[in-house]
C-alpha cells in the first residue's frame, strides 16, 4: 500500500507542471464563461446578427426610397391607395383576383 501511494506522488511529483498545465487549459478551454466553446458559440450569434442587420438595412434603404417617391409624385400615393387599400375613383369598379385555391372539405 505505502508503495502504490509512494509511486503515485512520485508520478505527480514527476510531471506536475504537466498536468497543472492540462487541468487549466481543461478549465479555459471547456468549463469557463469564456471558454473555446462559447466563444464559437458567440462567433455564430454574431454571424446571425449580422445578416439581420444586413437584412433591416436593405429593408430601410428600401423603405426610404418608397417615402421619397411619395413626397414627390402624388401618382405613387395613388398607386398604393389603389393596391393596398383597394380604393378606387368615382367612376370605376374594382375586381380582386385570388390565385388561393379554396381547401375543400
């Protein structure tokens, strides 16, 4: 018995610094808030909220463009009137076509 615990402080005697070294990148690398794993964890979100934001700039760009033309052309008032709204003038009538195939029961 005095021999196994005797060659056993003598491994760790031998090799501490080694495994000193492999128990803190074990807890850098794996178990801490800031280990390799949440930091690609990170990395994806970071990614996604990129393309978001690609995504609400494009749609910004777009939106602005459509408020200009409609600060300066009355007719575009006109068209979406008519397209949303389904407004129409005195002297006309509307139809709406669907493309929605009823479900049947």
């Amino acid at each position: 018995m005095a021999s196994r615990i005797s060659a056993i402080w003598n491994f760790l005697a031998h090799y501490k610094y080694l495994i000193v070294v492999v128990i803190g990148v074990a807890i850098v690398g794996f178990l801490d808030d800031n280990s390799f794993i949440k930091r690609m964890q990170y990395d994806m979100q970071i990614s996604d909220l990129k393309e978001e934001i690609a995504k609400y700039e494009a749609r910004h760009a777009d939106d602005s463009r459509r408020l200009n033309e409609l600060k300066r052309d009355p007719k575009a008032i006109e068209k979406i009137a008519r397209e949303r709204y389904f407004m129409k003038a005195d002297d006309e009538d509307i139809y709406i076509f669907s493309d929605q195939i009823g479900k049947e029961e």
